[in-house]
C-alpha cells in the first residue's frame, strides 16, 4: 500500500478530530523503506518505529486513521495514566 506523508503542521492531527472519543495506538519497530528513508533523512534499512493509530467517536464511528513513521534515534514515548 503507497503512503502519503501526512503535512507539517504546528498543531496536533487531534485538533482536526476534536470528536474523538478514545483511541487505539500500536507502536512496532521496523525497518525504513526507501520512502521512509528519504523523508526522514536516513539510510533504508534503518531502524524506525511505526506507529498505527485509529480514533474513534461516541458512537464508535472511525474518524482517523493513521500511520507514522518516527526515526528510532529520536523518539521518546511517555504516558501518564489516569483513573
């Protein structure tokens, strides 16, 4: 399947989802393809991290959809956790 980067933004794809009632997120590592590489500025091959994200609303209705492809030598992932 051909990947289409999602456009630079300064704000976050979640202010054009504002009905976004919960989310899945899957992180893999991977390996970048020469489109990945060439974006990224790395060598194919390189070790990446491709995170697969689908929002979803109230009613369980999918409102995105994406994929993202981070360099494995500058991603940081944090999450906090509330009840």
């Amino acid at each position: 399947m051909a990947r289409t980067p999602w456009p630079a933004t300064s704000g976050s794809h979640w202010s054009a989802v504002g009905c976004a009632a919960g989310s899945s997120y899957m992180l893999v590592a991977s390996l970048a393809d020469p489109l990945s590489a060439t974006i990224l500025g790395v060598e194919v091959v390189a070790p990446v991290l491709v995170g697969d994200e689908i929002a979803m609303a109230h009613d369980g209705t999918p409102v995105l959809l994406a994929t993202n492809t981070f360099r494995g030598d500058t991603y940081r992932f944090q999450v906090e956790l509330h009840h």
